[in-house]
C-alpha cells in the first residue's frame, strides 16, 4: 500500500473535506468527463444543462457544510486548492442570480441551483453515505451524461464504478492507494512497517520519505515546506480574526482573545504549569475557526480534524527544546505514515466511522509524529499513535446544524492535547505495550461499523440536537 503524504496532507477550503473539497472535485471531474466525450449517451443531441442531486449525509448536513455553493464552484471549473477562498461568495451569487455557467471548454449551459441542484433526504446510495449523482441533459431535456460519485473522506472522490473495483482517486489527480509494487517499503499495516523498520535499520520517516522520492524525487522537502507554510499562515490568520462564525448558530470566534490573554500572561512571567495546554488549544481552535470560515486550509487527515497536526506542529517548533526544521519535516511524514494506515484500514471519515475517525485518527497521526520529531524509536512512534486513537474511539461526529464548529472546534484543541500526552507517555516507555496499533484500529473500523447512522455526520442525534433551549 502506498498513499502519498500529499494525499493525506491536501491544500483545500473549509469547512469540510467530504462535504466541500470532494463534491467540488468530483463536479471538477464531471466537467473533465464531459470535455473527453467518453462517456455520452448515444443519441444524445447537444449539451445544454447541467444538474445534481446530494445523498446521505451530503444531503443532510450540505447546508450547513455549503456543500451547495461547493458543487457549483467544481461545476464553474474550480478545485480546492486553487480557488480563493475570498471569492467563493461572488461567484456562487453570479450563478443564482443569471441561472447560467460557463465550465471552460463547454460553453454557456443552464443550471439554476434552485432547481437543478437537489438535495435528496431518502436513504442514502449504495456504495457510501456521502453521495452525489451529477447529471448532463441536451436541448430536448434528455440525458447526455450521467455519473455517480462518493466523497469517501478527506476530500477523496471515487466514481460508482472505481468503489466498485476498490480504488480511490484523489483530487490531486495522483491514485491515492497505489500499488505496492515498485516502493521500497510499502507496509500497509503497522505491524509490516516496524518489521520493515527493523529490517532496513530506517526510521518511519526515513522509510516514508524513500517511498515518496519514487514520485517527487528532489522537490520532497519543497512541497513539505509549502504544507507547512500553509498550515502556519492559516493559524496566524486564525488568531488575527474575531468576530461571528457564518452559518446561524452565532458562535464567536475565542482564538485571537485567547492568543491575546496567553501573550500576556507571559509578558507578566505569571502562567500556569498547565498553560501549555491553552497554547496547543489556541492554535487548534485558530485553524478550525478559519476552516468554519471557509478559509484555506490543509486537509490533516480532513477538515473537521485540520487543526491538531499544525496545533502540535507549532508546539514542536515554538515551545519543545530542541526543535528543528527537518524535526517538522519528520513530523509530516511520521504523520502521513499513520493516516495511511489508518484510512487504508478503516476509515478517516466522519460519515463512516464518526469523529474517532477524524479527530482521532489527526490526534494519532500528530502523536506519533511529536514523538519522532523528539527522537523517538520507531517502536515508541508505533505505541504513540495506539496511544492517542484508542482515547478516540467511539467518539460520535455530531455537529449542531451540520456546521463544523460545535463540537469540532473545541475538539480540535482536545485532540491536539491528547497527542502530545501520548507522544510524551511512548517517549517514557521502551516501545513495548499491551494493545498494537493494527488492533486498536481495527477496533475503530468495527466500532463505526457497528455505530448507528445518526451519529455519523448526519446531525441526527447526539449534541447536534441536545442543543440549548435559551
């Protein structure tokens, strides 16, 4: 199994990677199948209108995730990591108000999405909760083109067809799961990558860095500097801002106020013992405002989990001794290991397993990375991210009003906190422990199998409706 760290670790917008980023994708790619002609209908006359309809949790929690004005931006041409952000608001409107788009290549076409773009309430498709069919027709209204995709988390998108043979392209246009074949260590599990380790004498970062040259040779460290950077400008820009969230529910952003009390409490030499807590917080809750936002931010593993990887990042590098530029760079990748195994053998998504699949699986990722980062033993590495995710599992994903900001926020800030403690837990162990982390996520895979539908993203149950009566 090989799954890039530029799969795990996307440049995208808020607020969700499987409700925005991947129904933008795969509306993108609706755009491209239509250009190559492949797959018309024959008999179809000439192309004239668009439309699409959302399934399953797409179609539940879209408004408050605008997965709406998401389909609309895929279906103008735009993908997550192009667009600005700024300007979603304008071109979304521009299309509402004349009922026309103009894809590049394709000419001027009808869509009005208040009728061409359906949200459908009834069961779920088939193949994933989070389904969306868009829908081509010619001039007498009859079918041109029609294709089935699944946003399967993280903002991966697969066709109906590409479920069904099990393979996962991601919006980069890179396959996300390759082939083993050709990788130098290609482990897909923990258990085959400590081995390898032990084998090889490499460490996990070591390991994942030779597999990654296969691809991006001597731009690696480039491209992991510009995750970085984006991570960090999403921060800074998170604890500049205040002001209300959109979406209704009228939460206030808390990370600059925050920021700004924490500045000054060191300013005075008057912090705490536990104030190191408030720092991981503070930067989780910046990056998950700007996500709430819709601002730009790094899918790690997803959205709804973007903030504890650059949280625990910035603790490395601001707060921990020792800290190095090739120590973050060790981070990414020791992190970019543990997501891979983790969707490769569950799930990173909301919608299938619940938050332990999102938050949990970013707080096993950003613990097992710290603990490299600080030199730890591949084994210790190993025990930090079993560490962190089994103090996840079972956790619901149950957003208010299907916006990604109650719980999501505040959670971000815990599960940063849960990462550094399990990453400093391993560092004062010999590697050796109880629970594997192969079963710990085999546990997470049945436990989401087992965890009823409103509890999964649907903003059907749980906090989502326990809300206050004031």
């Amino acid at each position: 199994m090989f799954l890039s760290v530029f799969d795990i670790f996307k440049v995208g917008v808020g607020p969700s990677s499987s409700h925005t980023m991947g129904p933008m994708t795969a509306a993108a790619r609706f755009l491209d199948d239509l250009r190559g002609a492949a797959e018309i209908i024959p008999g179809a006359g000439r192309l004239t209108r668009l439309g699409a309809s959302l399934h399953g949790s797409l179609a539940l929690t879209g408004k408050g995730h605008a997965t709406d004005r998401a389909v609309i931006l895929g279906l103008l041409g735009y993908l997550p990591d192009t667009l600005d952000p700024d300007a979603a608001e304008r071109l979304e409107a521009e299309v509402r108000q004349t009922r026309r788009i103009s894809p590049p290549g394709l000419g001027t076409l009808d869509f009005d999405p208040e009728v061409d773009l359906l949200f459908d309430y009834g069961p779920p498709l088939p193949g994933h909760a989070n389904g969306l069919i868009l829908r081509a027709f010619d001039e007498r209204g009859n079918p041109y083109m029609t294709q089935t995709y699944y946003s399967i988390g993280g903002g991966f998108v697969v066709t109906k067809a590409e479920l069904e043979r099990g393979q996962a392209a991601s919006g980069t246009g890179l396959t996300a799961e390759k082939s083993a074949r050709g990788y130098p260590y290609p482990f897909g599990s923990a258990d085959e990558m400590l081995k390898m380790g032990r084998a090889s004498g490499l460490s996990i970062a070591a390991m994942k860095r030779a597999n990654e040259k296969i691809h991006f040779g001597a731009t690696l460290d480039q491209r992991l500097d510009r995750i970085c950077e984006v991570m960090d400008a999403c921060i800074d820009r998170g604890l500049r801002m205040d002001g209300v969230l959109p979406g209704g529910l009228s939460v206030k952003r808390r990370a600059k106020a925050i920021h700004e009390q924490l500045l000054a409490e060191r300013g005075r030499n008057q912090s705490q013992p536990h104030v190191a807590n408030d720092w991981l917080s503070v930067y989780a809750m910046a990056v998950n405002e700007e996500n709430a936002a819709g601002g730009r931010v790094v899918t790690s593993p997803t959205n709804g989990a973007a903030g504890v990887v650059p949280a625990v990042i910035r603790y490395y590098r601001d707060h921990c001794i020792g800290a190095t530029h090739e120590g973050v760079r060790t981070l990414l990748l020791t992190a970019a290991a543990i997501g891979g195994l983790i969707k490769h053998n569950a799930s990173i998504s909301g919608a299938e397993v619940g938050c332990q699949g999102e938050v949990g699986s970013a707080s096993a990722m950003a613990a097992a990375g710290l603990c490299a980062a600080l030199g730890g033993s591949n084994e210790q590495v190993e025990n930090a991210a079993e560490i962190a995710l089994e103090h996840h599992l079972g956790m619901t994903c149950d957003p208010a009003a299907g916006l990604v900001q109650v719980p999501c926020i505040e959670r971000n800030g815990l599960g940063a906190i849960k990462a550094v403690s399990a990453a400093s837990i391993a560092l004062r162990g010999d590697g050796t422990h109880f629970m594997p982390l192969d079963n710990c996520i085999e546990t997470m895979r049945q436990t989401g199998h087992d965890m009823l539908t409103k509890y999964k993203e649907t903003s059907l149950g749980g906090l989502a409706v326990n809300l206050p009566e004031c």
